[in-house]
C-alpha cells in the first residue's frame, strides 16, 4: 500500500514537471517568434534604410554631375566673356590710336609762276620819231630773263611732317640760292615753328631739278591747311 502511494506521487510529480516543461517551452516558443517578428521589422527596417541610401546616393551623384555640367558651362561662358574683352580692349585701344593720333595736315605747295616776257614794242617803243641810235633802228640791250628750274620732288613734302603735330594753319615761302644745281642759303619768310622749319629744310635739300644753273632768289611758296 505503502508502495503504491510512493508510486503515485512520483508520477503525480512527473507529471507536474512535464506540465510545467511543456508550459515553459509554449512560452520559450511565443518568446521566439516575438523575437523573430522583431527581427523581421529589423530586417525591413534596415533594407529601407538601405533604400533610402541608395535614393541619396543616387542623388548626391545627379546634384554632382549638376554642379559639373555648371561648372562648365560656366567655364564656356568666361572664356567667351574674355574673348570678348579682349576684342573690346583692341577696339578701345584702336579708338585710342585714332583719337589720339595728330591731325594730318593738307599740305598745298604754290606753284611758281614764270613772268611772262614783255612784249616786243618795236624800235620807237611807242614814243614817235626818234633821233640818235634810237632812230637808226638799233636795238636796245636788254638783260637776259633767267627763271629758276622746275623743281622735281622725290617724295611728297607730307612724309616729311607726317609725324609733326601741327596745331594750326602755316603760310610760307622758302628762299633760296642754286649753285650749279644745288641748293645754297635757305631762308624762309613767315613765322614757322622750329620742326617744321627742319622738315621743310629737309625736304628742300632733297629737291631735284631739270636745270643745273647758278642763281639767286629762287621762291618756293608752302601752304599748311588743318
């Protein structure tokens, strides 16, 4: 009797830690799988953080190659805008030049004018009946005319003041002698500044002419209009 209550008992307890296992793994069970749950929400979490990385990444690349492309074009622009500074800058400058440059001078250079001979009034002259040589017919001696040689001119006198700031209006006559064709004694009669005194000079002394005589006084008028 005694032994069947002992027998009992421990089935009675065997039972009851077999209740109490089967309780504990039931709720090791529901632990589980609300921890797998958990997991699960981590692991979508994660992937649309993962996600949403992508998207900025992708995003910072288009915002880059955005700020490429404008760096670009910006630098397209500033190269364009330094060709056309530097065609502004020649265009000033050659404004400048123009400006600036003194006023070419219109040179006129009279021309000499031969006197025209005497005409021939006979042996009375106009003066009725003559006596003594007059009125034997002889005639009467007179100087020979002699009129300075056409001047000839290598270059315009314009080269030789083209450079010469001329600030007004000059009217003047160069006189001068000819020793067997070369120039002598240049003087000028008119008020003439210093440089265009020693361009004109200069250009006197390179005349030419078509005569090599010896001779005195010969004028060559000068007109500068501005």
């Amino acid at each position: 009797m005694k032994y069947n209550i002992i027998i009992t008992a421990v089935f009675l307890a065997i039972g009851v830690a077999m209740f109490n296992a089967v309780n504990i793994t039931a709720d090791n069970i529901s632990e589980n799988k609300t921890g797998l749950n958990r997991l699960n929400k981590s692991f979508l979490s994660l992937s649309e953080e993962f996600e949403n990385v992508n998207k900025n990444a992708d995003l910072i690349q288009a915002t880059r190659e955005s700020y490429r492309n404008s760096l670009v074009e910006l630098s397209d622009r500033v190269s364009i805008m330094e060709e056309t500074n530097s065609e502004i800058y020649r265009i000033l400058n050659d404004l400048d030049e123009r400006l600036n440059k003194p006023p070419v001078a219109t040179v006129v250079i009279e021309k000499y004018i031969e006197p025209e001979p005497e005409p021939d009034l006979g042996v009375n002259a106009g003066f009725g009946v003559l006596t003594g040589t007059q009125a034997l017919g002889q005639p009467e001696i007179t100087p020979e005319l002699i009129v300075c040689p056409k001047v000839i001119s290598p270059r315009p006198y314009g080269d030789y003041i083209e450079n010469i700031t001329i600030k007004r209006s000059l009217k003047f006559t160069v006189i001068y002698d000819l020793f067997e064709g070369n120039i002598t004694d240049v003087r000028y009669d008119g008020k003439i500044p210093n440089k265009v005194r020693q361009a004109t000079f200069n250009y006197v002394m390179d005349l030419e002419f078509d005569n090599p005589v010896t001779m005195t006084g010969c004028t060559l008028p000068f007109t500068i209009n501005i």
